[in-house]
C-alpha cells in the first residue's frame, strides 16, 4: 500500500504572534471544511495525540475544546503544528499538520484526478504557496536534482507558463486569485502511474521546470526565516 504526500513549500515562515495563531486556526477550519467535500477520507479530523488515551480522538476540530487546545499548545512552543486525523487506518487514513513552515498531507488512498485538482485549488485559495506537489516514494526516487524538491506528475507553479515550454502536458489549470497567480501543471493522465514512461515524463519535464527556476530548493534559504508580523 503507496502512502502519498500533499507536499508544499511556503514563502516565508509564518509569524506566531498569538493574532497570527488565530488567524492560522481560522484557515485551518475553512480547510478541512473545504476539503470534506471531496471525499470522506477528509470528512472528520480530530486532533492527534491530544492526549494520552486510545485512540487520541478526544478533541473533534472544529471544536472549541480543540481550538484551545492548539492555540495553547503553539503559543507554548512555536514550533509546534496544528496535527489532525482523521481517525482511521490503512486505505482510509489521511492526516494533516499545519505549522510555520509548511502544510502538508498523507494518505493512501488513490484520489481520481478532479479530487486532487480540487484539493490544489482549496489550499491555493487559502495560502500563498511557491509550489504545491503530490509526492510519494516513486517520484522521490527519480529525483535527478537531489538539491530540488520533487517534480511530480501533478504540481502548481507561480508562473503561468507556455505548453511548448516544457515536453510532457496532459492538462493545464490556470490560478488567478488574491493569494497565488501560476499553473497547476498535469504530465500524464494516470497521476498514480509509476511506469518507465512516466520517469522519462517526470526527469524531462523536471529538466525544463528548473530551467525555469520553478521547483524550489530543498533547502531553506535565510530569507524564509525573516517573519513578516
């Protein structure tokens, strides 16, 4: 069983002045409500490991109980995330953490690709994002620029770019809104597909995006960790 990874990468470190949890928390409800909708792996969260009982299912977000229980815990520790789960295992599984420096997803179930398309277009409708990527294990694996994050066979990139511009393009979505203006970017009809083709798909489309400089570094730059209050 795949486990697959709704990756992203910020442009800055978010602030964690106790306004800015607020307003966090704020996004984070619009999220997993937006998110219900699209299958029922993501229809209830509960706040993971809230405490010491099995299972950790003590706090329902949204919840007050678990809104408290997370502006505590981040005003604490500012290096703390905003965990959810949604209770189950195996095929039904999913989480979702939400800290300063990124927001991400795991899961294992295969989505068809208008539930990932919408899944893109719910979180580029909440957070400016430098690049949004589904990733797992196949697309890690034939990385060729280890120093680059991982291209895969569906991302988003800030930039609204020409089809002739990269080799391998199934479907193209335009985003236009207050947060974030770019392409999320579809290279094969099968977004699941770990074929010979889809590796000659990703590496030369890979080539072509960091030509363009749209697949960010790895590695986080000093400039990320100077936190606009």
């Amino acid at each position: 069983m795949r486990e697959f990874f709704f990756s992203t990468r910020l442009y800055k470190q978010l602030p964690t002045t106790e306004i800015a949890i607020q307003e966090q928390l704020e996004i984070l409800e619009k999220l997993v409500k937006k998110i219900s909708g699209i299958d029922h792996i993501f229809k209830t969260w509960f706040v993971n490991n809230a405490t010491s009982s099995k299972p950790p299912l003590d706090y329902p977000f949204p919840s007050e109980s678990a809104y408290k229980y997370l502006f505590n815990r981040k005003k604490e520790d500012e290096y703390k995330g905003f965990l959810l789960w949604n209770g189950e295992d195996k095929v039904t599984f999913s989480s979702l953490n939400f800290d300063s420096f990124n927001i991400s997803m795991s899961f294992y179930k295969e989505l068809t690709n208008n539930q990932v398309i919408k899944l893109f277009k719910i979180f580029l409708e909440l957070v400016k994002f430098q690049y949004i990527y589904l990733n797992n294990n196949f697309f890690a694996d034939i990385n060729i620029f280890p120093h680059r994050l991982s291209t895969t066979s569906i991302c988003y990139v800030p930039k609204i770019i020409d089809e002739n511009q990269i080799p391998h393009l199934y479907q193209k979505i335009e985003i236009n809104n207050e947060l974030n203006q770019g392409m999320i970017l579809i290279f094969d009809e099968n977004l699941f597909d770990e074929s010979d083709s889809m590796k000659k798909k990703i590496q030369e489309n890979s080539i072509a995006l960091v030509d363009l400089n749209l697949i960010p570094e790895a590695e986080l730059n000093s400039d990320f960790f100077e936190i606009d209050e």
